[in-house]
C-alpha cells in the first residue's frame, strides 16, 4: 500500500498546514475565532481538493480541549489533547464520517438520524460528515431536513459533494456553503516540493512538473501518483521514469498528429493511427491529449511567455503553436473534444479516430482535401488566405511534374519583379472588420434610426464643404499614427539571403516543396552558396531542431535539384537566423501595414470625419492592405 503513504502521511492537520484553499479556510478561521457557528456546512469541489480534510480539521477545532485540557472552542486545534488524536486517528465516537455513495450509506443515515437526540459521549459536539450527499435518496434527504430545521445545538453537519446540483434547495439553504477549488499546477507543485524535501527524495524538476499537471488540481492525487511514481523509479523521480508511468498517450504520437495536419499530410495521420493502434495506445486518450495540446497551443499563440521555465514542455507548445492559425486551432480544438463522444457510435476506435483526424485535415485550408470544400466551409483561415494573395507563404499543394529548367539569375529577376508588383498593390488599401467590435457595434439598435435622439444630437455631416479643408495635422493625435509606431527594421544587405529568398519563392511557385519542406526552406539562412562542375551546394542555418531531420533535407535537396536541373547539395548547421525568407517575408507584411496604415491615416475623407466628430476613431488593427 505504498500509494497511500505520502497522502496519509501529509494530510494537513490544522487549517494552517492547508494548501490553495485560503478563501476557505480564513473564513472558517474567522467564524471558529469569533464563535459564530453555524449548524451546517457544505463543501463542494471536485475529488482530492480538500473536503475530509477541512471536516476533520472542523470537527477538531470544535473539540479540542488543548494539552492542559482546558481550552475551547478554537481555529488552531492543539493536536495534542485526546479528541483531537483520536480524530486523527479516527476513533472520536463522537465524530462520523459517512459515504452516501456506499450502498450501506442511506441505511447508515437514518440510523445515525436516530442517533442524533442524544447528547455527544465525550467531546462539547457532534459532528456528522456525510460525503457524496447528493446521493441520497429522497427518503434519506426528508429525514435530515427535520434534523436540519430543528437541530439540537450539540449536532453539527458537514455535508461534502461533487455534485451541488443534485443537492434538494432545502438542504443548500440551511447549509453555509464553501467551494474548495481544484488546486492551481503551481501550488501542487510547490507542495510536492516541500513533501520531498522533507522525505529526502531526490527528483528532476520537469518530473514533479508532469506529475503536478496530471493531478488535475486534486493534491491527494498528486501525492499517490508521486508514491506510485518514486515505486517505479526505485527511490528516485527522474522525468522519463515519470513521463513513462503517467505513459498511456506520449505526447510525441500528439506532436506527430499536428504537424501531419499542419502540413495536410494525409499519409502521416494514417501511419500515426496506425502506430497508436499497433501500441494498443487508446483512441480516446490520444484525443484528450491532442485536445490539451491544442488548449495550450491556444494560450501560447494568445500569450507567447505563457509557459515558464518550469514546464518541460513549453518549447515543444510554442513550436506547434507556429504551425497553426489560432482561428484553426480553436476550431480543431472544439473538433477533438466533439470527436471524444463519436468514438463510442465508430465501428471501432480508432477507425473513429481515423476519421476524426481526416475532418480536421479536411478543414485545413489549402489541404488537398480541404481544396473541393465550398470556400465557406474552409473557415476564416482560408478566407485570410485569400485576402492576402501577395504573401510568400502560399504555395499549390499540386507539385508541378516537370518544371521548365531556370537559372538562378532567371529566378532572381522573377522574384524581383514579384516584389516590385506587391509594392505597386499595397499602395491600395481598404478596412476590413476586425476582431474588435467596430464602435457603431456599441450603439443600440435604435440609435440607427434616424429620428433617435443619439444621432439627432450629432453634429450634421457637411458634405458640401471642401473636404481638404484641414489637412494632416490630425493625424498625430490619432491611435496608432504612424509617428509612434515603433519602425519597421531594415535588414542588411546580404547577397546570399537574396539568393536564397528567390530561390525559395520559385520552390513555392512551382509547388516544389510543400508543407514542412517549406517550412524549413522559409526558416533557413544561406550561409553560402556554391556552384561548381558537380552542381550547387548550399549551406544553410536553421533555428529549429525539429526542421533539421536527414528527410526534410533530402527532400529540400531533390527540390533544388529539380528546380535548378542539375544535382544539389544541402549542409544544414543550428543556429540564430536574422536573415531568412520567412523573416523578410514578415517584414514586407508589416512594411505593407504600415503603409496602408499610413493612407489611411491621411485620407483627405478619414480627416476630415475625424475632425467632424469628437470621439471619432480609426479602429486600431481595421486597417488590412489588400
Ligand atoms: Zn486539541
């Protein structure tokens, strides 16, 4: 029974020594201190948070009769004096604990209802714990109720459940409610420090980190999952022992299944199915877990230091978090979770699973599957995609069978006059809705009639008048003008980088590379660049280990080799890029901001509606160059 050392060992045993339920335990402090005691209480929260633990502790403080045995009523119960070791110990007659949810439970409770005329044996009350309360049955719950209504002042109920709902309102309202809330990652782990100091165990950091996140805010779970855990690690708690017991679904199999659908990779989700399938790993586990990666990659992308130095797994979440949209990963988020339930109607689990993961390559945009969706089914991703037509990034996903031949200097000057052309359209710009609601959203309905008072105490429009009455000077008083932006950096000149980022977008153009080859392609630096009798070799750096694999290179190899029609050589090195065709790629969207931002800001119309109304402004992030 090695499991249940350390959450016996360690259950706190004064309101003190708890852990992450403040709120609670100042206000039962407060009402012990201040002898204002109520006849019943309810705890509710979910398993292993707390709810035997504060009834014990209750029970204690409104016995204990201090080491001299003298003492009252108190919030620091001494644990010395004989009911508070007999509570401990669990043989205080006057204090039962009860599990509705047993099958002996409902019998037990009119018994102990019967009980409950005579005065306590040995301590000033008693105390009745009923855990799992919602689970009596009606019968049970009318024979409290009278208990409850006219309770002798001896008798104290601690009500316990997971389920208030299921709770008669007629209980819950003769009952001082307290919610004990699941504990925060970082409290358990902070606890599980402190524990394992204390028991002299050494441990690696990420370990406790894992097996923090997988008690799931419950402390007792997080203490039995550490015994389990020091048992199979034989004294120790190394991180891969840990992340080996906690096992069923490695998040590498997680880690694999998104980048399959970040690169619509149809055959990869096939084999990763496969191999899940092959380890006997569940369908339904491997769900949660994609579901939970995909939660943190959300967090990620929202917040990019979410994830600190203590999770072991926060460079893995920002790197899949680059892979996708944030609108796509909530929508493969909300996917995964629906897919749990249709798991149990599939002809087996992981032919379900299968499936599920298809439709989230089906709603990938530009997939190949995606491609012979209606466009409105693509999602806004798609649409995004689409109002953007000049970014480098999109590529057919129909590799072209046989490429006319082209020199690098041909595609040098292709790709120039490619730039040259973004720049001549981004010279347009429109606004288009964005996720903030515009202001006219703020008004109510009415306020679009035109006999509403709202509008009538507007100023009139004067559409007669000039409009470059008052030019520019505006503009500087305006939210995001173009003087307090931060300026766009300027790369250095380097001949190497350009004659990578024009080699690239020919790969892009003819649909040579797709998918991750692209992505390695986008994310690497030239170094250098040579060209002799055996063909072009080319050096390159890239940040990312995840993009360095001998397959993507080989494929990135035959790619240049059929573009440039003669055989090629890749080196790839690690290392800090400054100067790649995704960087330069980023720059020129931003530099195409700018300047939408900037007509915008000095349209002759925008001034001057912005002169007209007070209050009156452009909404920052509105603006899209087309
Ligand atoms: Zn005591």
């Amino acid at each position: 029974m090695t499991s249940m050392v350390l959450a016996r060992k360690y259950r706190p045993q004064s309101f003190e020594a708890m852990v992450g339920q403040g709120h609670v335990v100042q206000a039962l402090s407060n009402a012990l201190t201040q002898q204002r005691l109520h006849h019943a209480y309810l705890f509710t929260g979910t398993r292993g948070v707390g709810k035997t633990t504060v009834s014990r502790i209750l029970a204690k403080s409104l016995n204990c009769v201090g080491p001299e045995g003298t003492g009252g009523i108190t919030a620091h119960p001494c644990g010395q004096c004989q009911p508070c070791r007999d509570i401990d110990s669990g043989r205080f007659v006057d204090y039962v604990e009860l599990d509705a949810a047993s099958n002996r439970g409902v019998e037990e409770i009119s018994q102990l209802l019967d009980q409950a005329v005579y005065k306590p044996v040995v301590g000033r009350f008693k105390v009745y714990m009923i855990d799992e309360v919602h689970m009596l049955t009606n019968h049970a719950f009318n024979a409290m109720l009278k208990t409850l209504e006219e309770p002798p002042e001896y008798l104290k109920f601690v009500l316990a459940t997971t389920d208030p709902q299921k709770v008669p309102v007629t209980v819950l309202s003769r009952c001082l409610q307290f919610n004990l809330r699941p504990m925060a990652v970082q409290t358990v782990l902070e606890h599980l420090q402190t524990v394992l100091a204390a028991e002299q165990i050494s441990f690696e950091q990420p370990a406790l980190a894992l097996l923090a996140r997988a008690a799931r805010g419950s402390m007792r779970d997080a203490l039995s999952l550490t015994d389990q855990a020091i048992a199979f690690g034989g004294g120790e708690l190394h991180e891969q022992t840990v992340r080996q017991m906690l096992g069923a679904v490695d998040r590498q199999h997680v880690q694999r299944i998104i980048e399959a659908v970040a690169s619509g990779d149809g055959a990869g989700l096939v084999a990763a199915v496969d191999t899940l399938r092959q380890l006997g790993l569940s369908a339904s586990g491997t769900l949660e877990e994609l579901a939970a990666a995909l939660q943190r990659m959300a967090v990620v992308q929202a917040v990019p230091q979410a994830f600190g130095a203590d999770d072991p797994d926060a460079p893995l979440w920002s790197e899949l978090a680059g892979l996708l949209a944030p609108d796509e990963t909530q929508l493969f988020y909300s996917l995964a979770l629906q897919g749990r339930a249709e798991l149990a109607l599939s002809p087996d689990e992981y032919s379900g699973l299968l499936m599920l993961l298809l439709r989230l390559l089906a709603f990938k945009p530009g997939s190949g599957a995606g491609s012979n969706l209606p466009p409105k089914a693509e999602g806004s991703a798609a649409r995004r995609a689409v109002a953007e037509p000049t970014a480098l990034t999109v590529a057919s996903a129909v590799p072209v069978a046989t490429p006319p031949r082209q020199t690098v200097r041909e595609v040098v000057a292709a790709a120039a006059s490619v730039q040259r052309h973004e720049q001549d359209r981004s010279t347009a710009a429109r606004p288009v809705p964005s996720a903030e609601p515009p202001p006219w959203d703020d008004l109510p309905v009415e306020a679009y009639d035109e006999e509403s008072p709202q509008l009538a105490g507007l100023p009139e429009p004067v559409v007669d008048e000039p409009v470059l009455a008052e030019p520019a000077p505006r503009v500087a008083e305006m939210p995001h003008a173009p003087e307090s932006a931060p300026p766009i950096p300027e790369l250095p000149a380097n001949a190497e980088a350009d004659r990578w980022t024009a080699v690239v977008q020919a790969l892009c153009d003819k649909g040579l590379i797709t998918a991750l080859v692209r992505e390695l392609a986008m994310q690497a630096q030239c170094l250098s660049f040579k060209e002799g009798p055996e063909g072009s070799a080319w050096r390159l750096r890239v940040e990312r280990d995840s993009l360095r694999g001998d397959g993507h290179r080989d494929r990135l190899t035959a790619a240049l080799g059929q573009l440039l029609g003669q055989p090629a050589r890749v080196d790839l090195e690690a290392g800090a890029v400054r100067d790649t065709p995704a960087i330069r790629d980023q720059l020129a969207r931003q530099r195409r901001q700018r300047a939408a931002e900037d007509l915008i800001q000095r349209d002759d119309l925008v001034v001057s509606l912005l002169n007209q109304y007070p209050g009156a402004r452009v909404v920052p992030g509105s603006i899209r160059p087309v």
